[in-house]
C-alpha cells in the first residue's frame, strides 16, 4: 500500500521517513524481526525527476534496530545483507551489526538509510521503489617502482663508468660484488613473486568476478603473487582449470560435477578427475525474468524469445534443466546467448520475453529494473522443483525471501546451486589451506561490496558439494569446529 503525505518546503519530514519504513519491514518480515528503536533524519537532495516527469527527493536518515528474534542474516534462505540494504535504501557498507555467525535477540543494527519520495500533481509525496547507484571504485594510486629502480640503477652505471684510473680495478670489483649479492636477493624474490596462482572469476561486473579479486589478495601478506582473471563465467573456469591455465576457480556446483563426470559441455574433452571442490561459497538462485506484464509461468514461454545465458556459462546448462522439468525443449523457445546484461537492456526495450540468470540474488541490475517495476521473478511449479532435487545433482531447492527486491511482497519458489571454489590435485595442502583460512575467516566480504560474498559462511562450507573434496581442504575443515560446519542434507 502506498502512502501519501503532505507537501512542505523541505519535504516529508521524520515522522514521514518512520513511516515508510516501518510498513517495508512489515511487508518483508511478515513474522516481525526489527524494531525501529530510534531514527532522525539528516537531510534530504533533490534527484532527476522520474519516468512521469514528476519531481524526486531522496531523504537521508540514521537508525538504529533491534532485533525482536535470533536472525542469521548470512543463511541461504535468510534476507541476505545486500536485500535487507536495498530494503532500507542504505548500501551494504551503510549497515553495521550484522554478525557473520548470526544474530540473537536483543541485538542493535546501525543503519545510514534513505527513502525516496516522488512529488504528486496536489503537491503531496509519495514514498517510490528506488536503488542508489553504486560508488566508484577507487582511484588507483600510481606505480612509482620503475622510476624509483631507474633511479637506482643509472648512478650506479654513472659510477661503474668515471673512476680515478688508480681506484677503478678496485672500486669496480666492490660495486660488482655489492651487485652480486644484490642480484641473489633479487632473484630470490622473484622466484617467490612469480609463484603465481591465478583465480579465475567471471564477468566483470559480476559477483565472481568481485569473490576472485578478494582472495586474490591473499597473497600479499605471505608474499604470495594471486592474479584474479575475468572471465565468460563456470563453464570457462572449468576447462581453465582442467588446462592448467588457473589455480583456484568459482564453478557452479553442477557444472563441477559434469567438468569431474566429461559430461554436457564436457562430453567431447572427457572426464577430469583431477578437479577438487576447496569449498562452497554461496548460493546462486535460478531467476526467470520477465517484464511486469509478461507471462506468468515458465511453461507460458514456449514459443516466446528468451535468453538462456552466455554459451561458456553454467547459465545455459542450468536453465535447459529447468525448461526441461516444465516441458519444454530449447526448440520449443526462440533461444538467444547475449548474457544477463544485454538481456536485461533487450528485455526492457521488448525485444525479448525472458531471460534466465544464475546468480546470487539480489543482483543489482535486476533491482534496478524491479525499481521502475519493470520486471518479475517467476516462481518455478512444485512439480518442477521436486523434480530437479530429485534428478540433478547439485541443485537444490530456494525461496526467495519477500522483500529480496523492491516491490517484492512474496516469496518466489525456485531451485539454485551452490558456487563452489574449485581447483586440482597439483595445488598444495599449504597453498589450500591459507586460501580457506582467508576466504572462511579472513574476508570482510561485506566491506568489499560484495552481495554474495556475505552469504560465505563455514556453517554452509560443505552444502551442495558435488565432487570429491581436496585433501587440504578435509583437513583444514576436519580441524574446524563441528558444529560450524554443518554438511548438506
């Protein structure tokens, strides 16, 4: 229900902002969850005027919450940290409190929030669905290393060069050897430099992508070099490991097992038996996207155009299972392989029905769209979702919270896979376990902004496995407290 409120001349006022927010909790939380404890509004900015033409304000404010029940936001099926920022018009690093281990009773939530409102023709606000666009990356600070070494190295040729005939046999031989032990140092730091693994991503606006660089970091404390390589998604990955191209790779839980098997997109390079699962690292939910006027179940798209992903992504695979258990065949679509980002530019300007995406959710183009009320997640039939657990290894049943994008009032009924961390028998127990110990315990993954990487938990460390765990990464989870691990069911 909208609500309406009166015009003045800075706009709706605290009481207005309370309001507002207290009724998208009710909506999303219909067993209730935060208590808006105290809230003041800090300030408000005009925005570009909308679709319609009419005015926009968005309204800043600080709150603090508390927590009625225990909570674990970090849960596959919980309202995950980047939907409960989008519900509260705050980012993720605009919310602190929430605990990776989960939240008890009683417990406080900062927020630095926002609500947008849209000015009415009598002059009176209207509190609509908005999502603050992302912040810049930061700048990088400029490399100084090669001017820094050319400044070294020219003084020393200067000096190899103009000697005092009586001192240069000597002076020489001091400078070579100095030179000498320098270059042993050198070289033994190199040596270690250029150990190179390489983590292989996904699509560079994508949350692979924004995972791979993180552990690519870890490296730096253990002077370790780890190189986060972009990529068309799980698929790539795959045979980027299986090749020996990357170390460590995020993959789609079932397209890890048909990489492992030499199955589907594998069948003609055959089995790898060699691949290894490190660990699972979130959930990806199966989306079928559609406009908000366009069908209302996956079997109402035969014959309709719809896009099935990038050919080298586990999209593809994943959503030919799903048409499959509603009855349909990829021949009984008008198929098209542009990926999320060109099918949801195409899907707008109607020149697709559909399309499908594999990905943590919410993903923020996707709240975007849903913000203009431009789009719709559909819910997968009961028939299908059973038969998907039952028959396809890796995928599992999810429901998407309501409130998981704006203007969501009700859960939608799906099935998802696990992203796993990947890699092969050659990578060292060592080199495992100081990736594990980063990636479960040392990555504010939430400080980096990154929307799946807050679902990495050690309690969903060994969900939606599919191939035979690496011997590094049993012991690093046998020596992990039992009850922090919980295996999948």
């Amino acid at each position: 229900m909208l609500t309406f409120l009166t015009g003045c001349a800075r706009g709706p006022d605290e009481a207005d902002v309370r309001d507002v927010v207290s009724e998208r909790l009710r909506s999303a939380f219909h067993d209730p969850l935060l208590e808006i404890a105290s809230l003041k509004r800090m300030g408000s900015a005009s925005l570009a005027a909308g679709g319609d033409g009419a005015a926009r304000m968005i309204v800043y404010y600080n709150a603090r919450f508390t927590l009625e029940r225990d909570y674990r936001f970090s849960d596959w099926d919980a309202l995950n940290p980047a939907a409960l920022a989008s519900l509260l018009g705050a980012t993720e690093r605009g919310i602190s409190g929430i605990q990776s281990t989960g939240n008890a009773a009683g417990d406080s939530l900062l927020v630095h929030g926002s609500v947008t409102f849209s000015k009415e023709d009598d002059g009176d606000w209207k509190p609509v669905l908005f999502v603050p666009p992302e912040a810049p990356d930061a700048v990088p600070v400029q490399d100084q290393a090669s001017e820094t070494a050319r400044e070294l190295v020219e003084p020393i040729m200067e000096r190899f060069s103009v000697m005092p005939p009586s001192q240069a046999a000597a002076s020489r031989a001091i400078i070579a050897e100095e030179l000498q032990e320098a270059m042993r140092q050198i070289d033994l730091r190199l040596d270690n430099l250029q150990r190179v693994l390489v983590v292989a991503g996904g699509q560079p606006s994508g949350e692979y992508a924004v995972v791979a660089k993180e552990i690519a970091t870890l490296g730096k404390p253990v002077g370790v070099r780890v190189a986060a390589t972009t990529t068309e998604g799980s698929v790539q990955n795959a045979q980027l490991l299986r090749s020996h191209f990357a170390t460590v790779g995020i993959v789609q839980s079932d397209v890890a097992l048909m990489a492992f098997q030499g199955t589907g997109p594998f069948a003609a390079q055959g089995a790898a038996p060699s691949l290894r699962a490190l660990g699972s690292l979130f959930p990806e939910a199966v989306q079928f996207v559609v406009r908000a006027d366009g069908p209302t179940s996956v079997s109402a798209l035969r014959g309709l155009k719809v896009d099935l992903g990038l050919p080298a992504s586990g999209t593809r695979n994943t959503a030919l299972a799903v048409l499959e258990a509603h009855g349909l065949r990829e021949s009984d679509i008008q198929a098209s392989d542009m990926g999320p980002v060109e099918a949801g530019q195409a899907l707008a300007r109607g020149e697709i029905d559909a399309f499908v995406t594999v990905i943590s959710a919410p993903e923020r183009q996707l709240q975007r769209l849903a913000a203009d009320n431009a789009i719709r997640i559909l819910s997968l039939s009961p028939e299908a979702v059973a038969m998907l657990a039952r028959n396809s290894p890796g995928i599992v049943p999810i429901m998407l919270p309501a409130g998981t994008y704006p203007g969501q009032d009700t859960a939608v009924r799906t099935v998802g896979v696990a992203a796993l961390l990947v890699a092969t028998t050659s990578m060292s127990n060592a080199e495992v376990r100081r990736v594990l110990t980063g990636v479960y315990t040392g990555i504010d993954f939430v400080a980096a902004g990154s929307s799946a990487g807050a679902m990495i938990s050690l309690r969903h460390a060994l969900t939606g496995i599919t191939i035979p765990l690496h011997s590094g990464a049993e012991a690093f989870f046998a020596e992990t407290k039992a009850s922090e691990v919980q295996t999948a069911q």
